[in-house]
C-alpha cells in the first residue's frame, strides 16, 4: 500500500526581484558564482536557496484538466503527449545519453556540489519494466585524475557534448510525470529535472529531489536568473515511510505557474512571473551521492533509483 503523503507545501512567497545576492541564503550545495552564470558552464540542481516566509498552499483550483495531473490549467489550449518512455524494453533508448554534455569524456559528475559519484554508461540499466540508475561502492577516477569513491548513473535528453546545439528531446510548456521508487539510505541522491535546452545554467525546473539524510523531505524548485541574480523559490513536501515505495512526482509547467505534484496532490506552486521559463527544456535524472544528501552509508550499496515511465504532455495555448 502506498504511504501516505502528508503535504504541507512551503513555498517562498517574497519577490525575489527585490533581493539583492546578500539576502539568499546560499546553502553549501550552491554552485558558485563562476559555474552558475549563463555562460553554458555546468548547471546545478542542488539549490536550496529559500526566500521569505513560507506558507502552506491547501486549494488547487479546477478548471480545465490536465492531461493526467488533474491540476488547474488554463482554460483553452491544447494538450499532446510529446515523450514517453516505459522503459519495458531491453536496451536503453537512443533519445538517453548517460552524462552531462559538458563532461562526457569517460563519465561525469558536478564536483561543485561535493558529489561523490562518478556516472557512468554501465550504472544505467533497464529490468523488470524499470529504468535502474544504481550506485556502487566502485572507486572511480576521473578523467580529471581526481578519485571518487562511488559509480552511479544518469540519463539526460540534452546535447551529446559541448559541440552539440540541439537535444534530442525538449519541449517549452506541458507537464511531466515521473513514476519512480527512490532508494533508502543516507547520502544518496535521486532526482529528477529540466534544464535549458540553451545550454545555459538557468532556468531550471527541479521535478523532485530526494535526500537520504532528510527522509521526511521531498523537495522540488524552479530556479532562474532574475535581473542577473540566481533567484529559486522551493517547494517542501513532508512525507512519511516514503523511500522505497512507487510514487507519481509531477510538475505543470505554464506561462504563469509552475505546479508540483506528488501522487496526485498538489504540494505548492510558483508564480512569481519573473520566474516561470519560456524557453526549451531537457529532461535529467540522476542518482547522486553525497553532497547536501550527507555522508553515504557504504554498507547500504548497491542502491537503485528506480523509474517506472516518463510522460511528457506538451500544452500549446491559444
Ligand atoms: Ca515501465
């Protein structure tokens, strides 16, 4: 049976145009300065930036539904699923590449958030009907000659390599939905995300993240860069008894809002205009180590974040 989900979303509420840098609350796992401006260096989807009060978020309004979510949309426009991958197959489809495009050569990682894992191609698997991104206790060198002391692995629809200028999937407005069973233990990792399909570092949609030192916590955000700030407002979920169990993460994404959704319940949503993207964004999942996520328990691994489908409906309006 599933766990209960006890939602009380937290959602930044404060302007952020009007916050200089010195009010965000720069956490450890922020990236830094360099590796955050747009300037195509390596994103980060390990903010936990939060700005002003927080307030709980109980309504969701109906109007026309969504394809699946059955969130508040705006009325009009059409719906069209655009991705779907149930990962029943065999092989990993060719639309998947197994790193980050601005670090392929022999795997990849983002060392500005203290990330222990290397990814790697034989870290992604499919069994079972499921996409299995597992972490092992493989000490592993880098091809900066650095050692890290774990392998894990990540799939992304962004360009192949730094030459490549277009991903094989994107889309601009819709609502994904992510079935995924995240692993039990701490330092580990999971998440799913959006990214700018421009290669810059922002904007950036974080579907769901998931850290093993917080089990009680799942945490979503919509980063982006406002007046040549980093600006984010987060979302909190509290949830119980929840790693290790199947679970329907989602996010409506809108020219107004951006709507995050666990189960099928809302946990709060962002819109401050000056936030929402526009622009065409690729899908990411990843299983990270350490970092915000704590100290990995090494007798805990191997673990697997495991994904059951992705669905991608894109919304065009009218
Ligand atoms: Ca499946």
């Amino acid at each position: 049976m599933r766990s209960l989900v006890r939602v009380f979303a937290a959602i930044s509420s404060l302007s952020l145009i009007a916050c200089s840098t010195s009010d965000i609350d720069r956490s450890a796992t922020q990236v830094d300065e360099e590796a955050s401006s747009d300037d195509g260096q390596r994103p980060d989807n390990a903010s936990t930036t939060v700005l002003g009060s927080t307030a709980p978020t109980s309504s969701v309004s109906r109007t026309t539904e969504s394809p699946s979510s059955k969130l508040a949309v705006p009325e009009g426009g059409d719906w069209e699923i655009v991705f779907f991958d149930d990962f029943n197959g065999d092989t990993l489809r060719d639309d998947w590449n197994t790193c980050h495009w601005w670090q392929v050569d022999g795997g990849c990682t983002i060392g500005s958030n203290d990330e222990q894992q290397w990814y790697r191609p034989e870290a992604v698997s499919l069994g079972e009907g499921d996409l299995r991104l597992r972490a092992t206790a493989d000490p592993q060198l880098t091809t900066d000659g650095d050692s890290l002391p774990f392998r894990s692995g990540m799939v992304t629809t962004g360009p192949v390599d730094d030459s490549d200028e277009t991903s094989s999937f994107a889309f601009t407005y819709g609502e994904v939905s992510v079935r995924a069973m995240v692993p039990t233990g701490d330092g580990t990792w999971p998440a799913v995300w959006l990214l700018s399909a421009d290669k810059t570092s922002l904007p950036e949609i974080d579907i769901v993240e998931w850290h093993g030192n917080r089990p009680d916590l799942v945490t979503s955000h919509v980063h982006n860069r406002v007046e040549g700030e980093r600006a984010t407002e987060r979302v909190e979920s509290s949830v119980e008894d929840f790693a290790g169990e199947w679970h329907v993460f989602r996010a409506t994404w809108l020219p107004d809002r951006v709507v995050f959704a666990i189960d099928g319940v809302e946990t709060g949503r962002v819109t401050d205009p000056s936030l929402i993207p526009s622009t065409p964004m690729y899908l990411v999942a990843n299983l990270a180590l350490g970092g915000p996520a704590g100290p990995v328990d090494d007798d805990r691994l191997p673990l697997t974040f495991r994904i059951d489908e992705i669905v991608v409906s894109k919304w065009s309006g009218t």
